[in-house]
C-alpha cells in the first residue's frame, strides 16, 4: 500500500442483467439504485484502483483479502465494468468504465 491515509470504500454490483457491464451513470442517479446495485463489500483502501484490485478473483476469491469485508454472503463475481465505487465520508462514487473509472455527479448517498 501507499503511503496515502487508508479510507473506507463500499462496493456495490450491478444486478440488473440487461444493463451489467454497461456503464450507465443514470441507473445510480435513480431514487431506487437499489433496483440496480447491491452492496457486496466494505474496504479499507486508499484508491478506487486498489478497490478494485482487492475486488477481483485472481488467484483466490477476493473476500479472502484481508482489508475486505464481504456484506454479502453468498458468493460474488469479481468487479466489472458497470459496478460503483462509493468513498465513504464524502460519498464520491466512482463507475467502473470499459477503461479506468467514471467519476459520478454527485447525487446523495447510499446510505
């Protein structure tokens, strides 16, 4: 890790299938994202990049990584192109796009 002040992330997936790995801003600006996203994990991180790298199956199931705490029990996909990122604290979230990340106008918070 960096030497940048960790924070907390939460991650939340896509789990419309008619939309999944399509990065489409208005479904998390909607009164009913939860339609759309489910929380699956809270992460202690300093980036969204290192989010999504701890969010990932690579060699392991990602809920294995050790600043990860799954909120979902049953198993989970890796991360993809459509998922949010959520900064917690100032609530900045983050798309996951087809290349790096699209950062989200702000609209309230998932909490």
């Amino acid at each position: 890790m960096s030497n940048k002040a960790l924070t907390y992330w939460l991650v939340y997936h896509n789990t419309d299938p008619d939309t999944m790995f399509l990065p489409q801003v208005e479904l998390w600006q909607t009164n009913n994202r939860d339609t759309y996203f489910r929380l699956v994990a809270l992460v202690q991180a300093t980036s969204p990049q290192e989010v999504y790298r701890l969010t990932n199956h690579i060699e392991y199931d990602w809920r294995e990584n050790e600043p990860v705490k799954a909120v979902a029990l049953q198993p989970q996909r890796s991360t993809s192109v459509g998922d949010v990122i959520v900064q917690s604290g100032n609530w900045q979230a983050w798309m996951v796009d087809h290349t790096g990340f699209k950062l989200l106008p702000w609209f309230n918070s998932p909490c």
